[in-house]
DNA sequence: GTCTATAGGTGGATAGAC
DNA sequence: GTCTATCCACCTATAGAC
C-alpha cells in the first residue's frame, strides 16, 4: 500500500495539526504554515478560505484517523485490558512527538473556536468516549474488567484523566510521566487487580 | 477583617485572571481589561508594562490564594479523605464559576509563554503536587488511605487527572461531570474502599 | 494554483501632556 | 495615575494578474 505523494492541502493541515497541538489555535498564524511551506498567505486562503474552515477540516481528519485506529483495536482480538493500553497507547505516541491531543488543546481554546469548530470537537470526545464505554461495558461483561458505575461515567472520567495527564506531561517535557499516570488509571480497571472495585456510582 | 477597597492593579488583576482562565494568555488583550475597567490601555501599561509581567503577577497572587487555602485544609483537622475530598471542592468551585484552573490553561498555552512565565507555571505545579504528595504519604501512613507506588507519583496523576476533567467538563458547560469523575479518581485511594490498592507503582 | 499587493483591523507598547 | 495620540508589527482575508 503505497503512500501517495501528498497534495498541497494534505500539507497544510500537517503542519496546521502540529502547530494547533504545540501552540494552540490563537497561537498560529497562516504567516508560520506560508513560511514553512514556502508559499505565500494567499495561496493557503485558497486551499482553506478561512481559520475556522482549516480548523474544521483538521478536527474532521484527526477524528477520523482516531477512529481508524479505534476500529484496528477492536480488530486486533486482544482482550479488554489490552484493549485499553492500545488505546493509551495512541495518546502516548502523539505525547512522544512533542504533541498535546489536538482536541485537547482544542478543549483550552473552546470559548474561542468559531461554532463549527466547538461542535466538531464535542464530536471527537462523544466518539472517543462512546467506543471507550463500550469497551468498558463489554469487558466487564467478560469480566476481564472491573469497575463500579456506569460504563458511560467511567469513560468520561478516564477520557478526562488521560488529557490532562498529557497536558502536565508535555509541559514537564516528560512522556514518562504520562505513562505512569495512565498506569496507575488504567490499573483501577483491571480485573485482576484488587484496585478494581471501586466506590460508590456517580 | 475587612476587605479593603481593591486597588487598581488588583482589579486588573481580577479581570485578567478571568479572562486568561477562560479564554487562555493568547486570546485576550489588553484592550479587553480596559474596556471592561472603563480606563485606557495605556493605563494598563502604568501598572504592568508588558503583558508578561501581569502573567507573572497573575500565577504568583493564584499560587499565594492556592497555598492559603492549602493550610486552611491542614488546618481544618480532618482525616486524609476529608483533606483530599476539600482539595478538589477547591477545583470544583472554580469550574462552577465557568473557568478553568488557572495554571491548567497557562499548560496549554506553556510553549508560546514567556519565559518566567512557564518557571512560574511549573512552580505552581510543584507545589500542588507537593502538598498532595504529603497529604497522601501522611494518609496512607495512618492508614486512612491505601495506594500503590510512590505518593509523588500519586500526586501527579491526580494533579493531571483533576485538570483534564476540568477540561472536559468546562468544555460540556457541566459541572457534574467533574465532580462525578473527581469522586471515582479519589474513590481509589480511600483505605476503606477495595479500590485501594492499585497495580505496580509507577 | 500561486503570485503581488493591499485592505482593514487589532496586537503590545511608548511619548508626553495633564 | 490617567489621558490622547501614535508607532509598528502582525493578523485574517480579498482582488486581480499570471
């Protein structure tokens, strides 16, 4: 499977993504994406004609490779604990790139975003939490977890606590401390463990 | 003890703190404090000339409140759960309030601060998890906690985790939902729970 | 599709009168 | 301490030639 030579708009968002998720969006200018790509100003507008349209267009492909992703977990026939740690394991590679979550960092400027950004972000964290609550639900089921409250609850807590632990680890410049940190949350889920009932439902 | 008159650096203070907590250090201006105190920008400039310097005020007077209401909970006598459970009544009342935690945001923006800002972030995290890591060390001791691994350790990921809910949850406009996932995140340290005692240390 | 040129606005910051 | 006036850099975005 051959990667093809990548077009022009293909490269903006690249380096738009990394720009958004080192600086945030009110922090990069389509001045730093012309200089690095060696173009000027007005050839980005007419590749992505406004902010908010380059900004809606990378929450879209960053969803979308997120869930890509997601779909080789469910595919990749390890059980629910391997599961998880995959799934950790996708907000640890972006951390080893120097890189907040996009959406992350899209979170810290939400009152700023225009509308259609703000509803595209709510969308990646519905996403990321509806396939982790799933998963969570299943492997309980399966009783390879174990876990009080919702399922629902449970995600939306872990997706939370996994941002902010990449948040504070990319600050310290320190990807090892995010790995311990999602250690020690992912180890209140393991069946295995006697971390593993919890207190009282939300 | 009466509050006195505020002064005008400190209510520029005020309204900066405010708006970097929800808008973050890069989406507001100048222009924005002094439409709001009804004075000019260059008033401003008298009495923080440049924008990094009110930064630098805003994080030393958040850190100074931060560590007073740190030894009002030292000194409240309460057992290590009450301690902990206060701690994050502190996050709580910010997020109810529309904002984010100061220094978590200041985190996004860390890569595009000033220089003695991003020392001054930094600190700010170290003493919080300081006295968290204390607070839980002396817990686990008595016994009114039970954990795995190092209390710093600890202390980091809760730090982290209490961010990002209140990332998220700021993000959703809904308060509840840090407060259920801060309740499970402290779930797992209470000795009396079998949550206590969690995976391989860190 | 990419360019030059520019519009129209806002950013942080300064000089100097009062 | 606060004001008016101003500077210059940068921002997003557009018009129109090539």
């Amino acid at each position: 499977m051959l990667t093809a030579a990548p077009d022009t708009a293909s490269q903006i968002l690249d380096i738009a993504e990394r720009l958004v998720q080192t600086r945030g969006f009110n922090a990069f200018s389509y001045a730093d994406i012309a200089a690095e790509l060696h173009v000027t100003k007005a050839s980005l507008h007419y590749h992505f004609p406004t902010k908010a349209e380059l900004g809606r267009h990378l929450i879209d492909r960053y969803r979308t490779a997120f869930v890509a992703a997601l779909d080789r977990i469910d595919r990749s026939g390890g059980d629910s604990n391997a599961k998880l740690r995959a799934y950790v394991q996708i907000y640890a590679e972006v951390l080893d790139d120097g890189r907040m979550c996009l959406c992350g960092m899209l979170a810290a400027d939400y009152v700023t975003l225009p509308p259609t950004m703000k509803e595209a972000v709510r969308g990646f964290f519905d996403a990321n939490e509806a396939w982790l609550a799933e998963t969570l639900r299943s492997g309980r089921k399966k009783k390879e977890l174990a876990f009080a409250g919702s399922p629902v609850a449970a995600a939306q807590a872990l997706v939370g606590a996994l941002e902010g632990a990449m948040l504070v680890a990319r600050m310290h410049a320190n990807p090892a401390r995010f790995r311990s940190a999602s250690r020690r949350l992912l180890a209140a889920y393991a069946a295995g463990s006697r971390a593993s009932r919890a207190a009282a439902p939300a």
